[in-house]
C-alpha cells in the first residue's frame, strides 16, 4: 500500500491535482453517470422530477436551492450529495479552513508556506469532515456563520485588524466542502446581506475591515415556498445568488409514499413476536396521508409530511404487538380496531384551516381514515355485488370485533359466514390466523362505510349487522 504523501513537495511529486469543490463534485458525478451506477441512495419518488434537476445543477457548477413544504426530504438530499465528494482530500496542516496545499488563502496557512516552502507538512480530510449545516433561526450571527474576532487573540498583542484575530464561523471551515443552511428565510437580513458577500465578493467584512476569503465551497440551502418570495423574508440578492432553484414534493404515487414508510420506520426489538402488516394496512395509512394532502380542511401550506405515514406505520404496529402481549399471542397484525392509535400520531403532525365547535383534529382524522379504508376497500373490490353472499348472512345473526379478541376467534366466522372467505381471497394475504383477523375487520368496516351493514359500539366490542 502506497504511503500519502505528507509535505507539500511529495503531493507535487506524485503530480496531485486539485480540483476546486464543484469540479470534484462535477467530476464524481459524470463519472457515476458513466458507469450507469444509481446517484443517491435512499431517495424514494424524485427519480424522473427532482434528481434529474439536481444533476444538471451539480454539473452546471451551481450553489442550489431546494424549495418545499416540510417533510419532502431537503435535508437528506443534502446529505446525500457529500457521496460525491472524493473520500480524501490534502490540506496544510493546521489549517482551520482547509486551506489548499497549492493555494492557500488563509493569513496563517499563507505565512506557513512562505516560510517552509515545499517541506510544509500536509493532513487528509475525509469526506464527511467537509460538510458544514445549519439551522436557520433568527439568532443565527454574522458570527456563527462567517465568525468574530477572538478577545483571547486581540488580549495576546496582536492588533484588531490582523487577520490572525479572526475566529472563523461556520462557513469557511467548510472550505472545500459543501455548507447547508436549511430554512434560509429565517436568516435576518443583516446576516443574509454576510452570506450574499461571502458567496459573490468572496470576502467577509467582521468589525468594521474587510478581509479577502475566495472560498472554495457549495453553498446549498431549503426554505419553504412561502418564505422564499419577494413578500416573503428572503432578500433579492441573496436569492439571485442560488443559480439553481429546485422544487421538492410529496410522493407522487401511493407505492412510493409505502416504499418510504417501510424504509425510513423505526421499528424497535421485538421479544420473540412476529408482526405482519398486510398489504391493504400499509395501503390506508398512504392513503391517509394522500387524503389529508388533499383536505380543504387542513392547512396545506404547511404540508402533511412523510413523517406523518412514518408515524402511523409505527403506531398502528405498536397497537398490535401491545394486543399480543396481553393476549401471549406470538404473531399478530394490525386491524382496523387498532386505529385509534392513528389520532395522537397524526393530529401533531397537521394543522387545521379554522377549529369550532362541530371541528376538531380528533373529528378530522377520524374521516380522514374512514376515507381511506373506502377508497382502498373500493381499489380491490370494483363491484360490490362480489358481496352479495356476505350479505345475505347478515340477515340472520350479526359479527363482533374487538381489539383485544384472539385472533383464533376470527376463524369462526370465516367458516360459518358464506362468501366472507372468498372476499378475504380477493386480498391475498397470507392465511395466518392474525392476518385473516385484519383482513375480516378490514372488509366488515369497508361495508359498514359503503352503507351495507350498520356498526354499533357495546360494552368495549364493535357490532356489524
């Protein structure tokens, strides 16, 4: 294994060559490209709108902007364009900013080399040591992003102006590197005139004197689409400054809102339980999601983010496993009665156009998951004459659910119910007692919200007849 070179003459010798940030980003990139190897892992639904967007911008050279409503995967798209980043690159040692061996712009790094010559001593950075984020907020300082003259440096002899006195911000340590500032608009002015400088005159302005920085560096930001707007808090030339101009979404497709959901779960140690989640569960919590996407009575401005799918996937598993425990039942699956675990997970995550009295978070999921289990019951069953037989069974006797029944007890109706096997057939679901259980609840509450069957509620049990 050949040794890095480690002084600024040996990184000549083996004839090195430095690419500036968006030339090595550029250069990654086509060469993925090339390859025809996938670009970024992990972004689901961006494949045909948003990334083909973000690869010309990438080999354009720009600084970008990603605008969307929360929970549209900003800040992970971010995260992942640092793959494009060689894993290591040589800078002088010592250096706070990264300084090029070739050319270095800070004072320190520049007196260093002028003294030492070739023999200066180099360092390797790794890729993830390049990337800088912050979190836009209205105390957000000149300071944190750009820096401050440090007191202990001024206290030391040396002079003000002296460049050495300089602390430096978040910013230029990421030279030759990549920094994100997510929600940008919440920048103040004042700051947001510091990064406009720092981006077109390559120089920083900290008490009063000027002091000239070309970083080397990507600067790539979100803001929400109603921030960044001339009436919003984004000043004109800032937002001039980004040359790319990115728009985010939700998930255009129901399958891919559920590829996220399933991915991105945190779905804790289980002891011993095995949990399935058929197909048409995973499918209404989407659809939920899609349904309050599209509600008059939610405030969509704000958006109704992925987390919120993410949130109830979770939940609405959590919901069966705690009936398992109680029940010493070693495999269960979500059903319609657990549901009610949906409200407190969805209810934190929308917010409602106007609240009255005949209006509330609780009334607005409770339809929105009734909407759901409709259309998706609808989506399998295009007909509902394929229940006819279910039906006329109901006219001698009537069924009970409850989210604390064995799921064994569900298998009683399916032998003494006519037609209610071959509905449950149409699901294709595994012919598992837990899974029979759900997709028995599923169907019964689909018909109760079709206007086939009414549904009462005694003593802690639903009845359908």
């Amino acid at each position: 294994m050949l040794q890095k070179p480690r002084t600024i003459g040996e990184l000549k010798a083996s004839e090195y060559k430095v690419l500036s940030v968006k030339e090595e980003m550029r250069k990654n990139l086509t060469d993925k490209l090339r390859r025809g190897e996938p670009i970024f892992s992990g972004i689901i639904g961006y494949e045909e709108s948003v990334i083909p967007q973000l690869e010309t911008a990438i080999i354009a050279g720009h600084d970008i902007i990603f605008i969307g409503e929360r929970g549209q995967a900003k800040t992970r798209l971010i995260r992942a364009i640092t793959s494009l980043l060689d894993e290591e690159i040589p800078v002088i040692k010592g250096s706070e900013i990264n300084d090029n061996p070739y050319a270095p712009v800070s004072k320190k790094c520049r007196d260093l080399v002028r003294e030492l010559g070739d023999n200066a001593e180099i360092t390797w950075v790794r890729r993830d040591e390049r990337y800088g984020e912050k979190l836009a907020t209205p105390d957000t300082s000149i300071a944190d992003l750009i820096g401050e003259v440090d007191p202990i440096k001024v206290a030391e002899g040396r002079y003000l102006s002296d460049e050495l006195t300089i602390h430096f911000g978040l910013i230029p340590r990421s030279n030759r590197g990549i920094f994100a500032i997510n929600e940008l608009p919440d920048l103040v002015e004042k700051v947001q005139v510091g990064l406009f400088n720092i981006m077109e005159e390559k120089d920083i302005q900290i008490k009063g004197y000027k002091i000239r920085l070309p970083l080397d560096i990507c600067i790539v930001a979100t803001a929400n689409p109603e921030d960044y707007t001339n009436r919003g808090r984004i000043i004109t030339p800032l937002k001039d400054r980004f040359q790319s101009q990115i728009r985010t979404h939700y998930p255009p497709r129901q399958e891919e809102e559920i590829k996220i959901m399933e991915q991105e779960a945190r779905i804790l140690k289980r002891d011993g339980y095995i949990v399935k989640v058929p197909k048409f569960i995973k499918q209404i919590i989407a659809e939920i999601t899609f349904q309050a996407r599209g509600s008059n009575e939610i405030n969509q401005r704000s958006g109704v983010s992925v987390r919120t799918t993410i949130a109830n996937y979770e939940s609405v598993i959590a919901a069966a496993e705690k009936r398992g425990i109680r029940l010493g039942e070693r495999e269960v699956a979500p059903r319609i009665t657990d549901f009610t675990a949906l409200i407190p997970s969805t209810i934190g995550k929308i917010e409602l156009e106007y609240l009255g009295e005949d209006t509330s978070e609780v009334i607005i999921v409770e339809k929105l998951i009734k909407r759901a289990i409709k259309i998706v019951l609808d989506s399998y069953f295009t007909s509902l004459n394929v229940f006819s037989e279910l039906l006329e069974s109901f006219e001698h006797g009537y069924v009970e659910v409850s989210d604390t029944m064995f799921s064994e007890e569900y298998l009683v109706g399916l032998k003494e119910i006519k037609g209610l096997k071959k509905c449950i057939d149409a699901l294709q679901i595994d012919q598992s007692p837990a899974e029979i259980a759900s997709a028995v609840e599923f169907i019964l509450e689909g018909l109760h919200l079709s206007n086939k069957l009414s549904k009462e509620k005694v003593l802690g049990k639903i009845i359908y007849k």
